[in-house]
C-alpha cells in the first residue's frame, strides 16, 4: 500500500467536505432508484460465518476512494435483510489486500481496516426486516491506490437463515449472474462466461468465488463512476423498461457476440458531494501506470492513459446522477471482442470552475 | 510521450472540454438552482411511506414511546465532541459513550429529507439508537481500528429498506 504525504494532506481535507459516495457495483443506483434488480437476499456462505467480499481490482477498477495521491475509505454502505427484526444481529466490516495469488490476504497483514461488532437495530414490529445501513467512521481508513483490495462484510454463523423457527439472521441484499442458473428473473446480466466479480472467506479461510453482487460498498468522497451494459432484449434490472442500462457487471463484461447479444454501453457518474455540478465523461485505450497525475484545480488523479486520453462528453444530473449513452446496441463488431476500454468521470463545478475526479472503469469486451 | 507531455496535452483535452461545458451551461442557465428529483420523492422515501402504509414500521411518535424507550447512554470523559450536530441545527447527545462522531448533520442521507427524533430504542445487543419520525434508527460507537491503534468512532444511520426473500437453498 503506498503511504505518502498526500495523505496527511488528503486527512486534513476530510473536514472540509461532508457528505459520502458508497463504491457500490451493482446493476442499479441504491441510493436514487427503487431497487428491482435485487435477485435475493444472500449471505457469503450459506448459513455459516463467512466473509463476503467484492473484489476491487485493478483490472477492473482504478482510483476508487483517490483523492488526488491519496485513497480513503471513510466509511461502508450495505443493504442489509434481517429475518427477525426482534434480535439484534452482528456484523464486522472488513477491507483486505489481495494475496499474490490475487485472492483476500487473510493474513493480519492483509487487513486494510476492520470494525468488529456491530450490529443492527431491533425493530419492536418484530419481522422480516430490511435495513438500508451506512457506518461513517470518524476517521478515515487508507486503501491501497495501486492495488487490487476487497471490501466487505463478515457474518457470524446463524443455523436459523433463513428457515429457522424463528427464522433469523443477517444477510445483503444481491444481483445473481446469469451464469448461476437461480429461478431469479432479475440480477447481474453480464455475459455468461464472465468472471465472478465476488468472494466468499470461508470460517476456515477457503475462497470461494461467488457467483452475484451485493449492494454493499466503501463510502468514498470522489464521485463515482460505473458503465452500463445495455442489453435491449433483457429486463433482468426488473424497473419494467426492457434494455434498461444496468451498471454492474453488464458494464464490465458486455455481450457483443452478436449470438444474438450486441450490447450497448453508456456511462453513469454519482456525486452526493457535488450534486449538482455537470458530469463530464473520457475514455482512454489502457490504464495510466505513470506516476500519480493530478489536472488542477481538480481533485483527484487521472487513472486512464493520458497518451490515448479522448474526451467523450458531459451530462447533467438529476438529484447528483448523470448518465451519458456511448453506443448504441448494435453497433459494437464481434471483432472486438477481447478489447478493453477504459472510462473516468469528473464532476465539473461550474461554479468555481473546479471538481472532482471519480474512479475509472474498464469495460471488457 | 513523456509523462509531462502526456499531462499537458491531457490537460489541453480537458480544458477544451469544460469550455465548451460550460458555455452550454450558461445558455441553458440549468445550474441556479439544484434538479429535484424526477418525481419529488426519493426511493428511500417511498419505501419507508410504503412500510408506514403497511404497519411494519411505526409512523409516528406516540408509537415509539412504550417499553423499549430507554435514557441515552452516558458518553465517556474524552475532549472530542460527546454531541451530535442534527441537520436541523439541533444537538443531542451521542450514544453509547461515543465521542468525536461525524455529525449527524455531516451524514444524513442526501436523499432523505430530515426526520427528526422521537425516541430511543435499546437493541437486544444492548446498543442505543436513536428513532427519527419515518422509522430511521441512527446511533452513535466506539470501536477499535487496529489501523489507527485506537478507538474511533461511528456514526451509524440504518434506514428502513423493503423486505426481500432469501435465496432458494439449492444455490
């Protein structure tokens, strides 16, 4: 993990801005839409303690939580489901580095930051409950800025998820792939053959790749950004709109096989910090690997290649959202399949003529 | 391409790119005020109307008050901040001994319009929340953060989500 003087810059700066973002891939927006996609709630390893992880990798993902030279964490978002409202149930958060082997490092040299026992409200009403949860931690946890990490939750074992009488237990909400072959007609719609993009540490540190999402995240203070996949045959975001963008995994992996998927894309930046400024979008062939890169008056480091750096447009946000359309379905040739793209947003003040850069995204074709 | 040069020419892309973003912002004269949501109410907001509806989360104050109400705990010693600035502009105590939490009023959901509190609520696990009027619980931790090598604080703020069935066992 790279420490530097940016940091202590970085931490004397967390004053001066309030609100956070959570780094949530999922395929809708948690916090500005009603929630569809969700295929069920999940916990990581059936009934058992386990933890659950989605895997930041900078394959994938770069910047998430970069505030310019610095990257932190200043807090954790999950939807969570509680089959009895009467108990209480706990939980940790939990952020590891990756092994050399690119899974968790479950070593105690591996642990990024960990808060042990929480837990969540009673409800008198008693019930299956579901509870929208956000935990800010007064001071902020330093990620790596230039490797891969896991965020997440461990869950202690519960015999009574989910069909103990009472039924009971903690679990979060989650977006099954394609690929699992659940009855769920709504979740992830990346194309079949893509990766698991989530992890299970089993109670005796076993990995499990997972096969689904979760809407769980690192609240971060830099906009953030997501690709949608946009399948125009498919209603797996279940908001009633066949080829409804959906911005987790379908984003990462499209379908342009043309047998018969021909995925579209386009690009979604969120900023509770800046909700109303104007999102503006680029697009890069490869990942910047020079040394950190700041465009000032801007926040943030440019994580997309700046030789191939093509600027793509700008969109206005509704209630700190912004969606911009790339490609149209269709238009993308099966001959660049194994291509990969990558994309960064900026939340632009027009204002003060500064903002913010969000996270980058590849999209893997 | 040096990485200077790289930057420079970046820079150039990106300068060009919020001159023209922000003229067009001019013409349209769209950045005076901030863009209300589509339909004026929040998803979080419909759901917790729609569990009101329903009767699964208590609605209002008169219904939060029966036994589970409990006194807030007393907050520790320490210099940092043992109150909890409200977005009201109001200050309560934190809870559970917690000091120097983030604001309350630093964190409240963008999306939810403020709720104000309307009783305390001790959790079989023996921790204090906090009730606001549309069934919201917020509270207030210590916990320990071996990166820090002390107890930090929380603040914690568990909306009310739909309920949502599990996942069949054969998966």
């Amino acid at each position: 993990m790279k420490a530097s003087p940016y940091v202590a810059l970085a931490l004397l700066g967390t004053g001066l801005v309030a609100q956070n973002n959570p780094f949530v891939v999922f395929p809708q927006d948690p916090e500005r839409q009603a929630v569809t996609s969700a295929s069920y709630v999940r916990r990581p390893d059936w009934n058992r303690q386990a933890e659950g992880f989605q895997e930041v990798s900078t394959d994938w993902f770069r910047g998430v939580g970069n505030l310019g030279g610095a990257a932190l964490a200043f807090g954790f978002y999950h939807w969570a489901g509680d089959l009895d409202a009467l108990t209480a149930e706990s939980y940790d958060i939990i952020l590891r580095t990756a092994d050399a082997q690119g899974q968790p490092d479950t070593s105690p040299a591996g642990v990024i930051v960990e808060v042990t026992n929480l837990s969540l409200p009673t409800d008198p009403a008693g019930g299956n409950a579901g509870w929208i949860v956000t935990d800010t931690f007064a001071t902020p946890a330093i990620l790596p800025t230039d490797a891969t990490w896991f965020q997440g939750l461990r869950l202690p074992a519960n015999p009574a998820w989910p069909s103990g009488t009472p039924a009971d237990g903690h679990s979060i909400w989650s977006a099954d792939t394609l690929s699992i072959g659940t009855p769920a007609t709504v979740g992830e719609n990346a194309r079949l053959n893509a990766p698991p993009v989530t992890w299970a540490v089993t109670a005796n540190g076993s990995f499990l790749q997972t096969e689904w999402t979760y809407i769980m995240g690192t609240l971060v203070q830099h906009p953030t950004m997501h690709i949608g996949g946009i399948d125009p045959s498919s209603s797996r975001t279940g908001s009633g709109i066949v080829g409804d963008p959906s911005y987790g995994m379908a984003g990462l992996f499209p379908d342009i096989s043309g047998a018969p998927r021909s995925d579209g894309l386009d690009l979604r930046i969120q900023d509770n910090v800046m909700p109303n400024g104007i999102g503006v979008f680029f697009g890069a062939a490869g990942w910047w690997n020079g040394p950190a890169t700041q465009i000032l008056p801007f926040t943030g480091d440019i994580q997309v290649d700046l030789t191939t750096l093509v600027p793509i447009g700008f969109a206005l946000p509704v209630n700190g959202a912004a969606t911009l359309p790339i490609v149209t379905p269709g238009s993308l040739s099966p001959a660049l399949m194994g291509s990969e793209f990558m994309f960064q947003g900026m939340m632009f003040d027009p204002a003060t003529g500064g903002g913010a850069l969000s996270n980058a995204q590849v999209t893997s074709l | 391409m040096s990485s200077d040069g790289a930057a420079l020419r970046a820079a150039g892309a990106l300068v060009a790119l919020m001159a023209v973003a922000g003229l067009a912002a001019w013409s349209l004269g769209v950045f005076a005020a901030a863009a209300p949501p589509p339909d004026g109410t929040s998803a979080h907001e419909q759901t917790v109307r729609n569990k009101a509806q329903d009767g699964s989360v208590p609605a209002a104050k008169a219904d939060l008050r029966p036994s589970h109400e409990v006194a807030p705990s007393a907050a520790s010693s320490d210099s940092a901040p043992a109150t909890l600035l409200l977005p009201d502009g109001s200050e309560v105590p934190t809870l559970n001994g917690a000091t120097g939490a983030k604001p309350l009023a630093d964190v409240w959901p963008k999306q939810r319009p403020w709720s104000p509190i309307v009783g305390v609520e001790r959790s079989t696990l023996g921790v204090d929340w906090y009730v606001h009027a549309d069934g919201t619980r917020t509270t207030t931790q210590m916990r320990w953060r071996a990166d820090l090598g002390r107890d930090d604080a929380l603040t914690r703020i568990a909306e009310v989500a739909p309920d949502q069935p599990a996942v069949p066992r054969s998966k």
